[in-house]
C-alpha cells in the first residue's frame, strides 16, 4: 500500500467509508436517543391527560345514574374532543398501550428528520415542542449527509451494470442509461412498494392494497399526509415495539432507494427536463459556441498561413 493510499485508510478501510460508518452510528445514536428524550418529556404529561380524563368519565357516570342534561352532555363532549385532538383515544380501556412509547418515539424522529412529518404523534409540552425545533434543526442536514453518502455507493453497482453493458452489448450510451433506470425501478417497485404493501395489508386491519400502497408511496415520497399511519397489534407491547421500530427503518431505507432513483433518472440526458430552465444551461451554450467560434476561427487563420507558405515558396526559388 503506498504511502497516499495508507493516509486515505482508517482501520483497514477506506477513510471515506469510515467515516460514512461512524455518520450511520452516529444518526443511529442521535434516533435512539431522541427517542428517549422525547418519551421522557411527554409520557408523564399523556399520563396525567389520561388519569384526569379517567376521573371525571367515573364521576360523570355516578353523577348522572339517572339522567343526564344538555350542558352535562356538551361538558362530557367537549372532555372527550380535547383529550382527541391530543391523539388519545378517549374510548381506550386504561390498559390500553401508552401513545409515547420508546417506538413511538423512534418513529417520530425519523419522521422529523427525513421530513415526512405524519402528525400521528406530537410534541404537547412547551419542551418537547421546543426540543423538536432543535433536534430537527440538526438532525435534518446530519440526515441528508448521510443519504448522500449512501445514495453516492449505491451508484457504483449501476456505474458497473453501464460499463457491463457497454462492454458486452451492442447498446447505445442513452439505451444503457434506460436499462439501468428500469433496473433501478424494478427493484424500488418490488422491494420498497409492493412487497411492503403485501405486509402492510396483511398486519393493518383495516387497510386493503390500495391504502398499503398509497401509504408507502405517500411516506417515501416524505408527502406525510398522516391520514394513514402504522398501528399494528397493540395489544401485544413487544410485538408493537418490534413492527413500529421495523417502519422507521424501512422509511429510511426507503427515502434512500428514491434518491437513487431519482439521481438515476436526471442521468439520462433526455429526460432532464430541468436542464432546459437552468441559468447554467445557458452559459454552457455560450461556451460550446465560443468554442465552436475558436475553432473556425483557429481553421480559418492556419489556412491563410498555409496560403500563405506555398505563395512564398515560388519567390524563394527565384531568389536562388
């Protein structure tokens, strides 16, 4: 190993992938504990909605064993319609899974720093809100990083199908291009789209292919509508911690595969449709013409001097 080779090494490896390793665990790190943080600063206070709400549903019902009036009923409502709008079930039983769970909390991080947002699970403490302007603030650029360094390794196999192809097909530049873009969306279809919305509607009850579908391309596409999210069985706690742990990573491998996709397709010239809008479009048209204008101009001035050259030479004959 030479001596530069040895300074672009750590550990065996190269720096840049070494450094790539230590970024994954450090995202992995700061997920983990954003989850734990959050957990901590809002589960006591959905534990106190809960526990206030318990209390006035029993003396509400002693209350009114006979009968019940209006404004008793609107009071009642109004109870309920604030504990929802908290995302707390107001009809859950108490031994109902807590909604700030350490999974709960990881898959609100994720969907904080990759930008999908579901709005499933919120911040409802002064803290916890102010913490999630700070922890998004750092977490999104540490995120994209990170993507782009995935995104970045995850061109070399499509690079090497290219030059495959190349080497052993009588294919154009522009038809290897295409290949490897349907290669690439193949392999998202299948492995990010329909394989996922197969398990999603076998786990979710109440979804069917359509809404599976529409939720992963809704959630990979960091849209986030929140309209669909994710429950699984909730009366098992281990298996709802595994299931929700499983859908943050499968987002953030997810967000990554579109990026590839993405950066795959803007590889195909033709399809680059925002070339066209660019400012830097325009200076590489001037520059192809400057270049073209040196050139005949380069053509034009050697022949004059070649003209030149042979009209001297018979008068350097006469001279002799």
């Amino acid at each position: 190993m030479s001596e530069f080779t040895a300074r672009r090494a750590m550990f065996g490896i190269r720096r840049s992938n070494f450094f790539t390793l230590v970024l994954l665990g450090g995202l992995i790190c700061y997920l983990c504990f954003g989850a734990l943080i959050f957990t901590y600063f809002e589960h006591n206070h959905e534990q106190q909605l809960r526990d206030n709400f318990r209390h006035f549903r029993a003396d509400f019902l002693i209350k009114h064993r006979n009968g019940i009036n209006d404004s008793d009923l609107e009071r009642f409502l109004h109870e309920a319609l604030i504990l929802q709008q908290n995302r707390i079930d107001p009809i859950a039983n108490a031994s109902d899974l807590p909604l700030w769970t350490f999974s709960n909390g990881l898959l609100f991080c994720t969907t904080l720093i990759t930008t999908v947002g579901y709005g499933s699970v919120t911040p409802l403490t002064s803290s916890g809100r102010i913490l999630s302007v700070l922890y998004a603030g750092f977490g999104i650029p540490l995120t994209l990083l990170l993507m782009g360094a995935i995104v970045e390794r995850l061109l070399q196999p499509c690079r090497g199908l290219i030059h495959y192809l190349g080497k052993h097909g009588r294919t154009s530049p522009l038809e290897r291009k295409m290949i490897n873009l349907f290669v690439v969306g193949l392999l998202f279809s299948v492995f990010f789209l329909l394989l996922p919305a197969a398990i999603f509607t076998y786990i979710e009850p109440d979804w069917n292919i359509v809404d599976s579908l529409y939720y992963c391309f809704i959630s990979l596409t960091t849209i986030g509508l929140g309209d669909l999210v994710p429950k699984g069985d909730r009366r098992s706690f281990t298996a709802h911690e595994w299931y929700t742990v499983s859908v943050s990573v499968y987002l953030l491998l997810g967000i990554c595969f579109v990026l590839l996709l993405l950066a795959v397709f803007y590889d195909v010239p033709q399809l680059n449709l925002g070339a066209y809008f660019l400012l830097s479009s325009d200076l590489e048209t001037m520059d192809e013409e400057a270049t073209e204008s040196v050139t005949v101009y380069m053509s034009v001035k050697e022949k004059s001097r070649l003209f030149e050259s042979i009209n001297k030479q018979p008068a350097r004959k006469l001279t002799m």
